[in-house]
C-alpha cells in the first residue's frame, strides 16, 4: 500500500472540486505542477486530476516534497476527526504527538505509550499517515510555529523554542522547507503584543460552535481554585510538562457560515517550551476536532433528537486538560449533586494542590495530581470512606501506570483496567471515556438524569440509532438542563 493508498482518490477529488470545508484537515492536495499542497476548500483554480495526489497529513505531503500553500494556509485548520472516531494506534500516536511528546520522551517514548516497538510504529505511521513520528513531530512544530509568528508578538528565538525546535538553526531551515519563506517573511500581521511567557492563540474550530452552551457546561461543572468563568469567558490553571500555567478562552457560538472558526486563548506559562501542550490541551478541551456538520446530520435526523439539535447546533462534548484530574472528579461526583461534587474538589485542591500564581483572580492552584492523592489517607479526606478509598485507590493506578488517560492505550483495555478498580464502575468508567479519552460513542443508559429525560422523550427515542456520536446525543439531553453562566460575584 502506498502512503496515501487508503484514500479514495475519487472521492477526494470531488471534495476538490466542490471546495468542501467539511475535510479540511481531514486530507490534504498535493499539486505535482506547481509543487505546493492545499487544503479540499482552497479557492484556487481546481487543478486537473491527473496533477494532484492526496496526502492524510501534512508531514506526508512534506516527505513527498511540497510545500504549504499560501493562500489556503493548510496547515491552519482544525486536526482530523477521524482519530476520535477511530482510535486507532495511529490516532493515539497523533494525539500525543500533538501533545509535544516526541520531542520530549523522543520515538522510543511514543512507541512505549502505544506499545509497540520503535520499528513497527514506524511502518504503522508510514502505513497509515504517510509519514514517520519524525516527520509528523516536524510538522506540528512548523505548524506551532506559524501560528505563533503570525498571531504574536513572541520574539522570533522565543517562538523557535515554544514550537518546539531545539535549536534556532532547525526552526529556520525548517520553516523555509515547508513554507518558503523565512520566519521574519513570516511575521506578517500579529496579534496583541505579548511578554514574555505570554501566548495569545487563536485556536481553529470547525463550524457550528456552540461555544455558549460549551461555557455554561465547564461554569457548572467548574472547581474553585482551579478554574473560574464568567459571561463570555472560562479560565483555569494548567499542569504542563515544564511547568505550570494558565489559560483564559473567550467562549462565543460560531456560526455554520462555512469557514473554519477561531477560539481567543490567552495562555501564561512558566515555561514557552509547553505552549504546543498546552494548546493542544485545550483543543481537546474544546473538542475542537469534531465534525459538527457529520454529527448534526446524523442526530438531526432523528425524531426524538431532531429539535433539540436543531435549537443547538454544534454542540461540543467537553473534553479535558489532565484525564487523571477528569478520573479524579468523576469519582468524586459519584452519587451527588454537582454542586456538592464541587464543593468537595474544591476542599480537596485546597488540602492537596498545588499554588500557582495566576493572571487571572480566582485561579489558586492547580488540581492534586496522582501521586499525591495516592499518598494521602482516605480516611481523611471530605467524603465516604468508600468513596475515598476508590478515590485513593484510582490515584494509585494512575500514579503507577496501572491505568493511563493520556489516549495512548486502547480505550477498551482502559475501561477493562477502570472497572477492576474497587469502587469504579461503568458509568464512572463510561464517563471517563467520553470525557477523557474523547470517546464520541459513549451512553450512560443509568444515569438518572438520563433515564429521566428519555422516559419524557416517549417511546420514540432510541439510542442505537444514535451510534456513532451517542456522546453528543447524550450532551443534547444534558443540554437541556444546564444553566446559564452566572455574572461573577461582585467583592
């Protein structure tokens, strides 16, 4: 099989022809005449199909020799949904490879977290995606790199090192590489000026976003401490690899106008290394790689649903920064209100977390991680004893790789390891992998909210028809019981 053998080319080329926003991101078109690759929507004259290949990322297209368009700017669109759906070991390698992961564990730490050995992930990825961990890691660094010379004022060395390069030689040849141009050719228009350790993004989102029903779930479900909001806006500490930071995200609903929409984040980090972590923490956050128009259509269709997509459309499934924390507070919520689950996380970071200082007033700490709620005597802790010793015993796991919630293992042996936990689950296990390993398939036919707003529904509501996005059918439900964002208390 060829790199690209998996695609259909017909298909593809219909997609071209069409200027289909629906794939950006989704594939990439190689042009052989002019040598450059472009995104399915690019306004480009449409070129003949004998000149065009098709790549499924864009470090395929680079191995193969093109550079990035710079009229449709490929590089700039939201990733592929296809790796949620999927969750296929190259999907898993993606995510951590966005995650910055190659450049600090290197391929033998990728292919440890998926497990497989270094040569076989290779062939895998090869296979797959068309390109090696090496070349994919390059690529999301020039990909961080632009967005970060166009859309700050970053000192260029800073920017080289935030991307991820290690040194200022390899960002310069590299970008020149896949963008013929130089970082300074680059720098272009920007955004507002930012210091040192300040990053301001906008991260991509395909259209709808129902980014005000997204910020009331994250308000709601929100821990003191460790995350505050107010109208328009959510905000909350981050755990990163370097080091601790924050970020801030200006939440509003995009509409379906066809063309790719932007979440503001402002990030401050203590280290610039993280900025690549973090952003593509919060897009995971965001579920900023779903295909909203493929769900809508799928879950609109249906008679019991249809209403309730139609009154939201794009509606997200909450994603997470930390999935240990998401573990964590999913068992602190068991069999109690959201309000008393929150309150009870909250005296938890105040006993165990981290404190950070913070741009941002409200922001205090960062969430407990594993190891030291492992340390820590269930007995003491603001909840049943049965309760706090699953909790105890859940950071255990975590904290000793018995169970991993950064979306390298298989999500079935993930739920297999969750439910041997004493105390956990499969609604516990269930809602963690919605949430965590960003499962789009998951129900929670036990939930008594659920089952509540199914029994109104009538006899006409019928999950199995809902597969493969059941997650989003299942947020549609929630929807319609969650508040709006209250105006933060005045002092």
């Amino acid at each position: 099989m060829t790199p690209t053998g998996h695609l259909d080319t017909e298909a593809c080329y219909r997609a071209v022809q069409s200027r289909d926003r629906r794939f950006d991101g989704v594939f990439y078109t190689a042009v052989r005449t002019t040598g450059i690759y472009c995104r399915p929507s690019c306004p480009a004259r449409t070129p003949a199909a004998g000149n065009v290949t098709f790549h499924p990322t864009s470090a395929s297209a680079h191995a193969a020799g093109y550079r990035a368009c710079k009229r449709c700017l490929p590089d700039a669109t939201p990733g592929s949904p296809e790796w949620d759906v999927a969750a296929d070991v190259a999907g898993r390698a993606m995510r951590l490879i966005a995650d910055g992961l190659v450049d600090r564990e290197g391929v033998d730490g990728l292919a440890r977290r998926v497990g497989y050995t270094p040569r076989h992930l290779g062939r895998l990825l090869t296979q797959q995606l068309g390109a090696s961990a090496l070349s994919l890691a390059r690529a999301r660094r020039a990909q961080s790199a632009r967005v970060l010379i166009e859309t700050t004022d970053l000192p260029l060395t800073d920017v080289a090192f935030a991307a991820g390069f290690a040194s200022v030689r390899q960002f310069n040849e590299t970008l020149r590489e896949i963008y013929a141009a130089s970082p300074t050719e680059l720098r272009g228009r920007r955004g507002a000026a930012a210091g040192h350790g300040t990053v301001t993004m906008r991260l991509a989102v395909r259209t709808p976003f129902a980014g005000r029903r997204l910020l009331d779930f994250l308000a709601y479900h929100l821990v003191p401490g460790v995350e505050t909001a107010g109208p328009g806006w959510y905000a909350r500490t981050l755990d990163l690899p370097h080091g601790p930071g924050t970020v801030r995200l200006e939440l509003a609903d995009l509409p379906a106008d066809g063309r790719t929409g932007h979440v503001v984040a402002d990030f401050r980090l203590e280290d610039l290394r993280d900025t690549a972590a973090a952003s593509e923490r919060v897009r995971r956050l965001l579920d900023a790689d779903c295909d909203p128009r493929a769900v809508d259509e799928h879950l609109g269709a249906d008679p019991a649903l249809g209403d309730l997509v139609r009154a939201t459309p794009g509606l997200r499934v909450p994603g997470q920064v930390d999935g240990d924390e998401t573990a964590v507070r999913t068992v602190i919520g068991q069999q109690v209100s959201v309000t008393g689950a929150r309150t009870v996380a909250g005296r938890l970071v105040a006993a165990h977390g981290r404190p950070v200082e913070a741009h941002v007033p409200g922001l205090t700490h960062l969430f407990p991680d594993a190891a030291t709620l492992a340390a820590v005597d269930p007995e003491t802790l603001p909840m049943p004893r049965a309760r706090g010793r699953a909790l105890v015993g859940l950071a255990t796991a975590l904290a000793d790789g018995t169970v991993a919630l950064d979306r390298s293992p298989d999500r079935d042996d993930v739920r297999r390891a969750l439910v041997a936990l004493p105390g956990i689950g499969p609604w516990t296990a269930d809602y963690v992998a919605m949430r965590a390993l960003g499962h789009p398939d998951v129900f929670l036919p036990t939930d008594l909210a659920v089952r509540r707003l199914l029994a109104d529904l009538g006899g006409s509501a019928d999950p199995e028809r809902w597969r493969p996005w059941r997650s989003y059918a299942l947020m549609h439900l929630w929807n319609t019981l969650m508040p709006d964002t209250p105006a933060p208390k005045e002092n």
